[in-house]
C-alpha cells in the first residue's frame, strides 16, 4: 500500500481517491464517483486540509463564544444540542481550488495541487443554527434584516506551516451572512457524527460560500468589527490580479473569496476516455453559490459548435448542487465534450479558463471540457 492509501484509509476514504498530499491530508474522489448520487458518501467526500487533522476528545470539547458586547460564554457540545434546535441542510462544499488543474493547464501555479473537478462535495449537515448561538450570546443586537456591520471569526486549533508565519487555521464571514439561519455549527454529516477529517466534533458550514470559510474542530468565535486577521483570511483565499506575485502579496491585496460563482463540471465520460461512436450519457454536477439556483445546463458534443439542454437532477434547495445528464450524438474522431450552465439570474459561466487564470489558481467557473476518443466507422 502507499503512503496515499494509507492516508485515505486512515481517514476514512475509498481506496482509489486522488490522494494530492498525505500530509497534510488533501483528496478528491476519482472521476464520476460524486454523479452517483446528490449526496456524497463520507467516503468519497473531498477532504481539504492545511495541516495535520487533529483528533479531539467530543467530551471535553468546548466552543468559546465572544459576542459584540464582549460577552463570552461557553459551551459543551452537550450543551450546544440541548440548548439550540438542530437543523438539517443539504449544502455542497466546494473549494476555491476546485477545478484549478483546468487554471494549470492555461500556466503553471507552482506550490498549489492539481485539483480537478472533485474539490467538492455535498452532504447533508446536522447542527445549531449560527444565528442561534449569537443570539443567545447576546452579541449581536442588530436584526437579521442584511443591515448588519462586522464579522463573526471563527478558530480552530490546527497549526498550518504553510501559513506565514506558521498559525493555526481561521477564517471569518459578513455578520450579515452569520445571522442569515443557514450557517451551521453542525456536529453530524450524513446522518453520522462528523469524521474527524470533516471537523470532529463541531465544524462550520457556510452554505454558498467558498469552503475555505466552513471552518473545522471550531474551537471559537469572535464577534468583531473587522474581518479575520487570519492568514487564511486576510492573505491566502484572494483572487490576485494575474500580473500579481504571490509570494509578495500581503494582507488584502486582491479580492476576499466569500460567496461561490455559477459553477459546473463534466464526470462523466472521463477525461480521455474512449468510448463507442453513437448516443454518449453525459453526466455531471453544476451550482449557483450562495442561494442562487441553477436555472439550465447546456452539453455540446461538438466543441460548442451545437448544444442540447440536460436535464436536471433532483432540486435539494438552494445550498446545494445539480446533478444534471444529457444524451448526445458523438461521431468517430477526437471529440470535445463540453457543458455550460445558467443561474436563476440569467448568468451564463465564462467560457474560457484563460479569462479567469489567477496565480493562486482560485475560482476556476469556466465551462468544463472533456477530450473523448470516439470510435467507429468514420
Ligand atoms: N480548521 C480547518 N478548517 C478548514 C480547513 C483547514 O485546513 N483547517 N480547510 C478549509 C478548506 S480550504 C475547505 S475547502 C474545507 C474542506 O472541508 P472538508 O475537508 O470537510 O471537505 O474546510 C475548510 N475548513
Ligand atoms: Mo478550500
């Protein structure tokens, strides 16, 4: 076995998942894995990490509240789930890496994985509303109305040593996007209580925004006028002009990723795969981002010369994914694949992953394409 298996295995992953480091443990299930169902098994489920995955105690956890007041209370996860009604979304993650292999292939990102289309996933998470939890702080006296200033930062105790300097993992949202009732402190995945690779025992879920922000082992939360001064806030996770360089990049150069672009992706047939002249079933995923929904997916089998409408998977809400198949004529040759959708806003994604290339290799939306070798009497 391989030191990427054994990661897989050790945290609870299939076999063949696209193990991208070991250490710390970062993983996208193959190709076409995610179309078998809108929800993803825990197994299959993408893991992103940026240092090593703790192991915490769910009896001595705590969670340290500071409200805008400066109270704080805390509480156990006891306490967290006889104190607040628990609520089930169904929301996709995604990161803002997802799909940056596509970036790659336009120039090279050095220091960053190859994600392909699988830095994404969608569950259905278990918890106490964020809004909730503040209310009952007392921290937040404006109304749930949009209007609200100031950030809600959460913390987490994994060390990163790829931050500068060296920090454990943070990040923080809009106090506006806190109080909305769809951000959870959720302790259970699926059904399950949370995997440790997933946040044992309590993460963050921020429906529609880049996953970055859906903190996990959530240790606090701060109330607080500014943003997050969190390398994993304030530096990394900013779409950089292209002329930038990263390494110079500082504290708020660029724009601070938050809520997720119109997105989609081809799983199926595979990238280079040889399939039989004739109908071709088309299959894969597309989402809005934060609350919008998909409104139409479009699928050429010819470089977009002609396009045919999918149709759409099952509507789980507007936190998560579309699963959406197609059929379409392929003749013989060497053909692209390609897909394209439409929000509820009438946003079309950009075509062309050269318009968005970025030197962190964030927030690749452009319509995917997928090479097939196509057989049969030409
Ligand atoms: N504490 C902590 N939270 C974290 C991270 C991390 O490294 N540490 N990674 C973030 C990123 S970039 C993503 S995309 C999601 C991934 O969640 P998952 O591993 O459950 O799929 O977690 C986020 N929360
Ligand atoms: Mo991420």
């Amino acid at each position: 076995m391989t030191a990427m298996q054994a990661a897989a295995q050790r945290w609870g992953k299939r076999d063949d998942m696209l193990v991208h480091q070991d250490e710390p443990f970062n993983a996208e299930p193959p190709p076409g894995v995610l179309a078998a169902d809108g929800l993803t098994s825990v197994d299959a489920f993408y893991s992103r990490n940026h240092g090593p995955v703790p192991e915490l105690d769910p009896g001595s956890w705590r969670l340290s509240v500071t409200g805008a007041s400066g109270a704080c209370t805390t509480f156990s996860l006891a306490e967290l789930k006889q104190r607040f009604e628990a609520v089930t979304i169904t929301a996709t993650l995604q990161c803002a890496g997802n799909r940056r292999a596509g970036l790659m292939a336009v120039r090279e990102i050095p220091g960053e994985d190859p994600w392909r289309d699988g830095a994404t996933s969608t569950a259905r998470w278990t918890g106490a509303r964020l809004a909730d939890v503040l209310r009952a702080v007392d921290g937040t006296r404006p109304a749930a109305d949009g209007s609200a200033a100031g950030h809600v930062a959460f913390s987490a105790p994994d060390v990163s040593e790829l931050a500068h300097p060296a920090q454990p993992y943070g990040s923080s949202i809009p106090l506006a996007k806190a109080l909305s009732g769809e951000v959870l402190l959720a302790w259970e995945m699926n059904g399950a209580p949370l995997a440790a690779a997933h946040g044992a025992p309590v993460r963050v879920v921020v429906p529609g925004y880049v996953g970055a922000r859906s903190v996990k082992w959530l240790q606090a939360i701060t109330v607080q006028n500014e943003p997050s001064g969190n390398y994993f806030q304030a530096v990394a996770y900013r779409l950089l002009p292209p002329e930038a360089d990263p390494d110079a990049a500082g504290p708020d150069d660029g724009l601070s990723l938050g809520p997720i672009a119109l997105s989609s992706a081809i799983l199926s047939p595979a990238p280079g795969a040889t399939i039989p002249a004739g109908p071709t079933a088309l299959r894969g995923y597309a989402f809005a981002g934060d609350g919008r929904r998909v409104a139409r997916v479009d699928v050429s089998a010819d470089a977009g010369a002609t396009w045919t409408q999918a149709d759409l998977g099952a509507d789980s809400g507007p936190w998560a994914w579309r699963l959406w198949r197609a059929s379409v004529e392929c003749r013989p040759g060497d053909r692209v694949l390609v897909a394209r959708a439409w929000d509820d806003s009438a946003a079309l994604q950009p075509a062309d992953a050269a318009d968005l290339w970025n030197p962190k290799g964030y927030a690749n939306n452009s319509w995917p394409r997928t090479e097939v070798h196509v057989t049969g009497p030409q």
